[in-house]
C-alpha cells in the first residue's frame, strides 16, 4: 500500500468512528424525508397493505405499487374510485 493510500483509509476510519459516536448520541447529520404519491398515503391513511388495498380497488398488486410510484397513473373507473375513497373510506371498507 502507498502513503496516500494510507492516510485516506485513516480518514475514512476516523470519520466514519466519528458518525458513529454522533449516532449514539442522537445527532443525525443526515434526514432522509420521503414524500407519498396521493395513492401511497391514502392506503397508509386507510391502514391496509398494498394486497388488501389493491382487492380492494379491483387492480393487480403490480398496477397499485406503479400508481404508488409514480410511474403510472390511475384512470377512469380506478380513478373515480379513488377519489370516493378520499372522501368516504368507510364506503369501500363496509362488508357486503
């Protein structure tokens, strides 16, 4: 090994027993925050998992998590039933 090769492995030894000593004490250097899609957080809010929520809409578990990240988005019916769930969960949830 080299003399630079060396000191940056020193470096990196210290800096990373230094986040470790500010983990133990509480102090995060670094919030990761991540922001639900609309449908993300209406399943969240209803307390269901992505299989009972995507039964419950009539859609594969596949199409749910695409709507969940954003790569598609719902339409028509879907939509419609969406939006009544927004406003009206207990509609959806009632057993018939």
């Amino acid at each position: 090994m080299t003399a630079k090769h060396d000191a940056e492995m020193e470096t990196f030894q210290n800096d990373l027993l230094e986040s470790v000593k500010q983990m133990k004490k509480g102090e995060a250097t670094r919030v990761t925050e991540v922001e639900l899609t609309p449908v993300a957080s209406l399943r969240a809010r209803m307390g269901l998992s992505q299989t009972q929520f995507a039964r419950l809409l009539g859609v594969s578990v596949r199409t749910l998590q695409q709507w969940e990240q954003g790569r598609r988005h719902p339409t028509g019916p879907a939509r419609r039933l969406l939006a009544i769930a927004e406003k009206r969960p207990d509609v959806l949830l009632e057993e018939s």
